[in-house]
RNA sequence: CGGGAUGUAGCGCAGCCUGGUAGCGCACCUGCUUGGGGUGCAGGUGGUCGCCGGUUCAAAUCCGGCCAUCCCGACCA
C-alpha cells in the first residue's frame, strides 16, 4: 500500500499476520535468514531472549529431578531403523550424511531428527537391575528436518531445543513422568511466557511417531490458529523392546523398562512473539526480556550532554542494577530520543525510562509501559522497588490479556454448521464432541482444516461427533500452524 | 507435484505496454543542524536489471527456455 515504507515500520497486525509475524522477527532483530532454506540465523537479541528461555526451563527440569547429558549428533541408518513407526514417521524429513573424509560410507548417517534412537542404543548398555532405574536425562541440542515450508521459529529446518529421555521400573512410573513435564511446560508458558495454553492428551493421528500416547500444550496465535508449544510423549515400552532394554527386577525376573520422551523448542520463542506483539513490535514478558528497563537521556537544549544528564542517568543505573533489574542505558548520541522510544518498543523492552533537566530538577523521572503506553512519572527515590513492582504488574498484566483473548476465541459448538461457520470466520478453538474415529477427524479436517489440538485431561466430558452425531467426548479443535 | 504471481542497489518499489545515458524512498557515508515521539538541509557511495539463448544497429524492456522465491492446494508430530 504505501510505498516508502521504511525499514522500521511494521505491517499492521490485522492486516497481514504473517507479514506482521516475519516484520518483528526481522526488524526486532531476533534472526535472519541463512544461505540454507530454512535454516535461520538467530541474532544475538534473539539469542538472548532464547537464554532466558533455557535457563528458566532448565531450573525447572532439574527441580523435577532431571540432569543434564549430550548424545551425538549423528544416528547410524541401521539405529534408525529398529522402531518402525518411528522410522516411518521420521525418515522422510532426514537429512543423511553420505559421504565423509571424500569417501562413500558404508552406512548412511542421519542428522539428528530427534534423538530416541540413539539415547535409547545407549541406555541399553547403562541398564542392568532395577537400582539403574528411573533413568531421568535431558539434553539441549539442536536437530534437523527437512521440512517443506518453513518460516522462522514456527518451523525451522534446523532448530533448537531440549529434550528429556527417561526410564522408568513401571508403566505408572512412566504415565507420571509423562504428566509431570506436561505441567513443566505448561506453567513455563504461563508462568514465564505468559502465554496461556490447552494441555491435554493428543488423538492418535497427532501422536509421535513410535509413541503410546503423546500430550501437549497448545496455544492460540492472533491470527486464530493453534501452535503445539511442547510435547510430553508416554513411550509405552515400544523403544526399550525395539532397542533391547532390559533389566532384572526385585523378583528377579527380567523386564522392559517404560520410556518416556519430551521436548520443546525456539518455537516457543515464535509463539511468544505471536501471542503478545502489536503493532509496534515485539512485546516482551518482563520475566524473558534481556532488558527489562532501557534508560533513554534527554538531552537539555543548550549545553553539554555530558555533563547535564548522563551522570544522573548512571546513577539511576547502578541504583537499578543494585535493585536486579536487567537494565540498559542508551546513550548513542547519534540518535535522537524519539528514534530510540521508536526502537526499543519494536524490540518489546517492558519498561521505558526517560530522565531529562525537567525531570532531574524534580528528582523524578518517566516511565512508560510497552503493553499500556500508559507515562508513570516516578519519584527517583524508592524507584528499584517501584520498578520490580510494575514488571510483575506487566508480566501479570499480559497473561491475563492473553487469557481473556483466547476466552474470547474458544467456541463451544454443537452442530456441524456452526463448527464450519467458526472455522470459516474467526477460528479459534472449537470445543466439540467427537466419536473418537480416526476417519472423522480426516473428513473434518478435509473440509475446514481444523483438526483435534487436545482431547481435555481427566475424565471426557461426553458429547455427541459434532459430524456423526454419535456419542462421543469433548474435545478441542483448531487449523494449526 | 497441481493452480496463480513475482524476480531491477542491503530493504521496499517504479521503469517494460510504445526497445535508445538505470531511477525513486528508506538504509549507508560526509558536513552542518536538531534533540521530551522516528529532526532538517546539502553533498555522496553502491546495481553484469535472476540465468541462458534468440530478434535488433541497439534489450531491464520483445520472443523462447531454465532457475529461484512467494501465495493457494498437496505433504508434514
């Protein structure tokens, strides 16, 4: 529409939501595209907000009894190939490794899609007697899929993540050990996040590949459609039977451990964007924002900058430091203060502080919230508590605008036209009974692409299919990304 | 892989119909100016016009082929 467009400027979010979605992330100066389709450059602010991801996500893995490992990076074909689903499910999006050193080898290698195979193929030779169990690990790493569409974080082909492999003595062990890192990822994305998400059971044409059951947290993006933000898969014992685990019990007989494996990945960082960005930018949740208050000096209209503000401005930092707030002061004199509000509300910093000779004179200065816009002018004294005290309003704050969107976007329908009406307009999702048929969900999602993101955790809720009529449970539909 | 569109400076685009010195905005560089919401002015750097071939005195422009990207399908935990 209008052609000088700067750089700077964002498509409005109702206009265009994947224009918008691919705006922040290039303008916000998250990533950028690398030589290999798919395969994205994360930039250092972006980085920084995956850190604060990592470390908020490792803390609570290793509170729920987890520790840290690393497995190679390349899985032998033959390793692979040993659980069939799971080869069947990822083989197609592997990229192999057929040559090394110049030469041809023997047996093709796959770059990691996910690492069960090769986890599994150890944990064979770590596990003799029920005193070797649970087996509780995870690893940070990144993996591979050659996937046919990809856009930045959503849906990268090399992307980066954690995922946690246990053992356990018994199927209960495992169920367990399934649910608890489903409520780790669901309160991280609350919590931390503030991104409010479904969680429950997935029906079995979304299961992992190789799977029992598999469970997940799905959120709801802007644009009316679901993202699966992390996955906690219950393994059965199809992986200790198809990688040999074995291991002699208290009544001395021998048996196959229960498996379980979960994950989740920088398409967190990309739902987040999605679920609190406007149409300045990126909005972040204080709890994830590399800097939580950025300082911006006014320059006084006559006289030396140096000498008037930006000693003020350090003290007001050292005072911000001392009170834990991450905190940075923009002192680049090649731009002006309105360029630099413009800026750092693109790149979602929580908190702006403007400090001039007006503001000094009175001992206070400005802050103005990201999600509210709303000026607080604030006394200099007491201010590190002050400030502690509006990120925790911010973060509270997005959560709970957050819950309210998709409060607004969940539909419960009864009949099959009103499930194409929503689907045809606002989307969202659907609350609906289905008969549990495998065939049904298909010809749902044939004819409006919605298919089942979550059957609800506890005991289903009966409902008659939404598309048969027969009896059935609730569950919750949704197109996905 | 099927349907549609687009490839011109780092980004966004005009020029093509009607062939004749490659342009605009932003970004970038220099200087001054300005500074509480993207300052203003002046000067400047940067492009084998996606690739290959054809027509022509002459091709960004016309013709043919190829390649790439995007959207809609298909595919996909």
């Amino acid at each position: 529409m209008e052609k000088d467009r700067t750089l700077k400027e964002i498509t409005p979010k109702s206009q265009d939501y994947s224009q918008w979605y691919l705006d922040v992330v290039l303008k916000a100066d998250l990533a950028d595209y690398g030589p290999v389709k798919g395969c994205m450059v994360i930039k250092p602010y972006g980085y920084a907000i995956w850190e604060l991801m990592q470390r908020e996500m490792d803390r609570r893995i290793k509170e729920t009894g987890h520790v840290n490992a690393y497995f190679p990076l390349f899985i032998p074909k033959s390793y692979l190939e040993k659980e069939k689903e799971h080869v069947e499910g990822f083989s197609p999006e592997c990229a192999w490794v057929t040559i090394g050193g110049g030469e041809e080898l023997d047996e093709p290698i796959a770059v990691r899609p996910t690492s069960e195979a090769i986890i599994c193929s150890m944990y064979a030779k770590w596990v003799q007697s029920w005193r070797d169990l649970p087996i509780l690990i995870n690893q940070w790493a990144n993996v591979v899929r050659w996937e046919k569409v990809t856009r930045p974080f959503l849906r990268t082909t090399e992307f980066l993540w954690q995922e946690g492999h246990t053992l356990h003595a018994t199927a209960e062990e495992g169920r367990e050990e399934t649910l608890k890192m489903l409520e780790v990822y669901r309160s991280f994305a609350e919590e931390t996040l503030a991104m409010p998400v479904l969680h429950g059971q997935k029906s079995d044409s979304e299961k992992f590949a190789g799977a029992a059951s598999t469970f997940a947290i799905e959120a709801l993006m802007g644009d009316g459609k679901a993202l699966q933000a992390g996955t906690s898969h219950d393994l059965g014992q199809h992986f200790s039977e198809a990688y040999g685990i074995e291991f002699l019990d208290k009544d001395q007989t021998r048996k196959r451990p229960w498996s379980t494996s979960w994950g989740t990945s920088t398409r967190m960082l990309g739902g987040m964007v999605m679920c609190h960005g406007d149409d300045s930018g990126l909005v972040l949740p204080p709890r994830i924002a590399p800097y939580q208050v950025v300082i911006v000096p006014i320059p006084p209209r006559k006289g030396s900058w140096d000498e008037a503000v930006l000693p003020k401005a350090r003290e007001v930092l050292a005072a911000l430091r001392a009170a834990g707030v991450r905190v940075r002061l923009d002192d680049r004199d090649q731009f002006q203060p309105g360029y630099k509000y413009a800026d750092w509300e693109m790149r979602g910093v929580p908190l702006r502080l403007e400090l001039g000779p007006k503001d000094i004179e009175k001992d206070q200065c400005v802050l103005v919230r990201r999600d509210t816009r709303e000026k607080l002018f604030t006394p200099l004294a007491g201010l590190g508590a002050r400030v502690n005290e509006l990120l925790e309003q911010i973060q509270a704050g997005l959560l709970e605008r957050a819950r309210a969107f998709v409060a607004g976007n969940t539909t419960r329908v009864s009949s099959w036209d009103e499930f194409k009406q929503v689907m045809a307009t606002k989307r969202g999702f659907i609350l609906a009974g289905w008969c549990g048929e495998a065939e049904v969900e298909a010809k749902i999602k044939e004819e409006t692409k919605a298919t089942i993101r979550v059957m609800p955790m506890g005991d289903p809720q009966p409902a008659p299919c939404v598309y048969t009529g027969k009896p059935g449970r609730l569950v919750y539909f949704a197109q996905a990304y």
